[in-house]
C-alpha cells in the first residue's frame, strides 16, 4: 500500500498523465508480492529453512 502512495504522490508532485501514473503503481504494488512467492517458494524446495525451524534456539558450544 505504500509503494502505491508514493507512487501516486510523486506522479501528482511530476504532474505524470494517468497512463503512466497507473503503470508505475502497479509495478509498484507487485514487487512486494513476488518477494512473497519467491520465499514460499524457497522454503517448499528447501532453500531456506522452514519458518518452525527459523524460530527455534540452536545449541550453541
């Protein structure tokens, strides 16, 4: 939600016709979503650890 204010304040602020105004907003609403399916992604396929596993204290020497 905030990528798209300030998305939205500097096309007013550049005075950006609402083509472009739409197309950066949106760019900016999805990156913060891929972010989320990349580490879904990365945890399933076992690139990082599990969000159980994250949480847990290690035994440390």
């Amino acid at each position: 939600m905030a990528y798209v204010l300030l998305t939205a304040l500097v096309a007013i602020r550049l005075g950006w016709r609402l083509g472009r105004t739409a197309f950066f907003a949106l760019l900016a609403a999805v990156l913060p979503f891929v972010t989320v399916a990349f580490e879904m992604w990365a945890r399933r396929t076992g690139r990082l650890p599990s969000a159980a596993a994250a949480s847990r204290p290690t035994a440390s020497r």
